[in-house]
C-alpha cells in the first residue's frame, strides 16, 4: 500500500486531521441516498449551522474545497454587469476580484496594505459610491494573518441594499462566528483548517435575502455544478440526486464537528488563543516578529517577519530543513509577501502548547550558530 | 465515533470501496505542497494516462465530482454563442445540455430512446448541418444502462473541425478506453464507480486541440474554481498554489489506481463481463429482463425491467427490504425510467461471482411466493 511520510502541519492548511476523523472516513461506504446517510447529512447540516451562528435552512457541505465554496458564492449571486464591491486585504481577497470578474461583476476593489485590515470608513465610502448588488470580504485573510472585524462593514453594506458575502474558510472553528447577527447573507468555509479534517468540502450557508437574489436573477446559474437551487433538491427536506455527494469526506466532517461541540466553542478559541501567544513569546526569542500589529492577528495563522538569520541562508532552504530534519511543515509567504514571511498555522488539533513546544525546539536547533 | 451500517453497494455508485483504499486514505495528512505528495500527484497522473490511454500531459483528478467534471469540461471549452450538438441518450445527457445551456451555448440535441444507443447517423447528419464547435456525448449512460460506440461520431465531430467530449464517469477502469486513438479531446470521470474509490474526484484529461481552444477564447473561463490553465499551475512543472489539493481523496485514489495496474485492464475487464453476464442469467429465472439489446449492454450497470412481482408489491418497497434486510442496496430508475427498471452496478471491487450470488440469493429470498 501507498504510505506517506509522517508530518506535523503548522503551514497555513491542511492541519493535521484527529486520529478519530480519519477513522470515521476510512469507515466501508454507504451510498448517498442511503437513510443513515441523509441522517448525518441532517446532523452535519444542523452542526454547521451551530458553528456559523445561522438559522439559515441552506447550510450545507459544498462538494468543493474552500476556493470552490468562493466560487460558489460568487457563481449564485453575481449576474453579469452587476456592481460588487470587495475588499481587499491580501490573496484570497485579490481573488475574490478575479473569481467575481470573470461571471461579468463590475468589481470596485478597496485595498489596504498587506497585514492590516480594511478601514470600515473605505469600505462606507466605496459602497455609498457604488451602490453595490454585493460586498464581500475575507474575515481571516489566510495570506497575512490578519483578522476583519465584520459587523461594520456588513452593516453599510446591507444599509445600502447590498448582499454580503464573507469568507470564512480560515476562522471557522477556531474563532467565534454569528453570521446571521453580523448581517452576513452568504459563507463558505473549508474543512482543513481548525476543523481537522482532510481538504475536499466547503461548508457554506446562504440566507433568505440571498436565495431571494437567486431566484430573482436575470439569468440562470452559469455553473449546475453549484447552483444552489439545485444543491438544495439533495440537501432539503426532498433529497433528490443532484450530484454524488463525497461520503467518506462528509462523514470525516461529521466526526469533526461531533469533536467541536464535544469541547465547546469557548475552549476551543480560547485554546487558539493561548497557543498563538506561546509560539508569538518563543519565536519573539529568535527574532521573528509578527507581521500584524496586535488586536488584529489571527491566532489559528500567525504571519512572521524573518529574522536576518533565516533571510540570508534563504527562506525556502529553511523551511525545507524543518521538513527534512524534523517532519514539520510552515507555510512561506504569498504574493507580495513571498520571502519576507513564514505563516505558522496552529489550527485545530494542532493549537496546543506541546506542538508549539516542539516547533520551537526544531527551529532553535536550526537557527542555532 | 460516528459509524455506518455495513452495505453492499450494488446500485449506479458509489461503490464499496477496497480496504487497500480506504486505509490509504486514513493515513495521516501531508501538505499539498510536500514533495512527497507531489511525488504522488506525479504517478497519480502517470496512471490516469495509461487508464484513459492518452498522452495528454494535462490528465489530472479534479476536485470535484464526476458532475464536476461535465462542469469542467463545458466551462472551459464552451464560449457564449458556441454552437455545440450533444447526445442524448438518457440522464447525463440530459444534464450536458443544462450545462451548455447554462454557459451560453446553442445546444442542438440529437436523442435515442433511453436504453437504446445514439445513431452515427443521426449524430453526423447533426455534426453537418449545424458545424458546430463542440460535440459531446455519454460512453457509459449511467441512467440506462447503454454502451454508447464512439469511433465513428468523435470522426465525424472531428472532420467538421469539432472539439470531442466524452463522459467516461462509469466506464472508466471497467471497459478499455483509448481516447487517443478515438479522437477525444477532453473526457471526465469519477472515483466511485469502478475505481472502487468513494466519490468527490473526477479524473479527466484535456488534450492538445483542447487547451489550444481555450488559450484562444474571446472570454475568459467564467469558473476560476475549473480553469484548466490555472489548474495546468499546479498539477504542471511548476506545481504553484491554485486551490488545496484534496489530500487523502488523491492519496486513496493513488492506491486504487496502484490495484488496477496489478491486476491489468484485460483482466479486470473481463471480469467485470463475467459477473454481469452471471447476474442476467440469475435474475432471468425471477423474471427481471434487460432494458439494453445485447451487444449495447454495460456490463458494470445493469439495468433491469422489473417483473411484475416487484411493481405490484412497489419497487421502492422491494429496494427497502433489500437494504433493511440483507445490507445490499441497487439503485432505481432516474427520470422516464423511474419505477420502470433497477440499475444494478457491479463495479469494480463488486465484478465478483460471490458478489452476484449474494445478491441473486438475496433476491430469491424476498420476491419467493
């Protein structure tokens, strides 16, 4: 049989997966209009909507991965011509621009520097100028660390008339969500990062005001693949075939989630948390800075500015020791922050004190002399 | 831990899943940017070659189903206005049109009766008249049962200057396929039908006629999620971030692919004609006859008009007892055929006679008296 080299995951995703999630997926298949089947697609469906912080009916697990579930977003609620205003805090915002042009949006773009986060006075201003059918933002931007504060932005946004469309593949189960209390009409997710669970789904939700949108297009969903309308003939009351749900990824994501509320949301942030200001302290030590200023990083993905130790051997040669030498991943940095960062994950499983230990001890290793 | 009745899977997929497979797929995460993963994607793709028998160095497994293939192929060979010809021969062609039509295409259809196959004929008259710049059909019609001969239609798409596509969903691993040698230029499958996978990949293959139409398109891609050339990044030389890679989905998918080289296609082809010819002689003697003509039959999904025993009673009810009572599940009709046949799949790890008799026993056992 094929294995695979033992690695501890602290790049920014795929995490780890817990020991009990991928024996729940390796378990013999049951087809998908199997009754047990529907039956934990009901409870996984009804987790989701715990972890969200949604009423929504329409929350689901796309048959994607994360950037499937943007696509998917944008595919439902984009017409060709429509205004869409999206900020833009690092990659994944960049492509939410490239994802919404190409369905024909008139995309207006609010930038800010890579590490920080959008002004809520630029995004006022841009959606009061635009008067945008949507707006959407990342809430934890994967590429720089950074944490959004939502509520404002999507208050403008939903002032003006506007859908608001969030990303949330980084956050969900690491930071508290409230989608429907935030005014959030539509999110996705992916399952490979503080869920623990393998890549492959997109947990997504869509809300009345959304639906409404899609049942009053202009023109049909460009993509069947991910029409919503259609993904709820299988994930409603009626179940009908749309397409063959991924089972084994479903029930892996049914024993993740089992596993969140089984430790509760206020451990499991406060967790995060805890783990982020140990690796923050220890690498503080070897000279690496966060790239975010306080207030505004994201625990479960820490960007760090490389110290001069690591910059001059190369940033890659490094990472590749730590992979090589001791098994464990981190991310580089992307985009416009290629080479001057590392993004340490510690999402899941993973955000505890003995994994953070145990990067440390390698990097010191490495970085010694 | 969440757990599953044990089934056997006898219906249009999924399929059980090897042992091999599923434990594959349970082994603990590596990064989708790890060497030793990219290792993996490299013979992955080199084994999905030889099993399409193609060249084509763009033959990947896309993150998505076998209907997120169909997604895949259409979005990025279709451009608005395109004239395309699509076979119709029962369900998937069916939904080749609504994906067409959905990305702007002026679908002409060319239809056989369900359980029947499409003319050359007819389908070349078609390719003649409207020229059009696509043609697409079914090899496998999941929905009836038919095997759909493809030499002669893909020549005469490919004298009128026409791109080929090919659904391969459930022929794929259980009939030879030589797209090459047919003239196909992009065809798309899934994992969970005679892979003996469990569903969420589709492997597909984009030859060079192919990606030259797309590198020529007057409009970009309208999925970023399936742009073949943004995909061509990472599963390419230079193996650069598009999306994350389903991780233990390609790992379980590398296995599969591992057992079917071991036992060879003429192997496993014949015994996928074996056990299907086994289970129409056994279901003769209770009164089930074959919906396809001999000759057209696929030998991995059989579909069965029912005897009047089964109607009376219900054919859903009798289906019900097969799962509550004895595990095994087939699958019933999907559109016009609903009520009419049973779909029963004998794919890949199920081709086996011990399989076939378990459930001939099984069914002596429920329609007895």
């Amino acid at each position: 049989m094929i294995t695979l080299p033992a690695r501890l995951l602290l790049g920014p995703g795929p995490s780890n997966a817990h020991p009990d999630v991928l024996s729940a997926m390796a378990q013999p298949l049951v087809g998908h209009l199997d009754p047990a089947f529907l039956d934990l697609a009901d409870e996984v469906q009804a987790r989701l909507r715990r972890l969200f912080g949604t009423a929504n009916r329409m929350t689901l697990p796309l048959s994607a991965t994360g950037s499937g579930g943007m696509q998917a977003c944008f595919a439902n609620l984009v017409e060709p011509g429509d205004a869409v205003v999206i900020g833009v805090a690092g990659l994944f915002g960049e492509r939410m621009c490239d994802v919404a042009t190409r369905l024909g949006a008139r995309v207006t773009r609010v930038d800010c520097a890579w590490g920080e986060v959008l002004a809520d006075a630029a995004m006022a201003e841009a959606i009061a100028r635009v008067r945008p059918a949507l707006v959407a933002f990342v809430h934890a931007e994967t590429s720089t660390g950074a944490r959004q504060p939502v509520e404002a932005i999507a208050r403008a946004a939903r002032d003006a008339g506007a859908l608001v469309v969030l990303d949330c593949v980084t956050s969900l189960a690491g930071l508290p969500l409230a989608i429907d209390a935030w005014g959030v009409d539509a999110v996705y997710s992916g399952t490979q990062k503080c869920l623990s669970c393998p890549p492959g789904l997109s947990p997504a939700s869509f809300g009345a005001r959304a639906l409404e949108r899609v049942a009053q297009r202009r023109t049909p969903v460009s993509s069947w693949y991910f029409d919503v309308e259609l993904l709820g003939g299988y994930f409603g009351e009626r179940r009908v075939y749309h397409h063959t749900a991924p089972i084994s990824a479903i029930v892996g994501l049914a024993e993740a989630l089992r596993r969140v509320e089984e430790e509760g949301m206020e451990a499991r942030v406060a967790r995060h948390q805890a783990a982020s200001e140990r690796l923050l302290a220890g690498v503080a030590k070897l000279g690496f800075e966060p790239l975010v200023a306080a207030g505004h990083r994201l625990p479960m993905l820490n960007s760090l500015l490389l110290p001069e130790r690591v910059t001059r051997e190369g940033e890659a040669a490094v990472r590749r020791r730590l992979l090589d030498r001791h098994g464990i991943e981190v991310g580089g940095g992307l985009g416009k922050l290629a080479g001057r960062i590392w993004r340490v994950g510690l999402m899941g499983e993973n955000a505890r004190p003995e994994i953070v230990d145990r990067l440390l001890a390698a990097l010191a290793e490495e970085l010694r002399g």
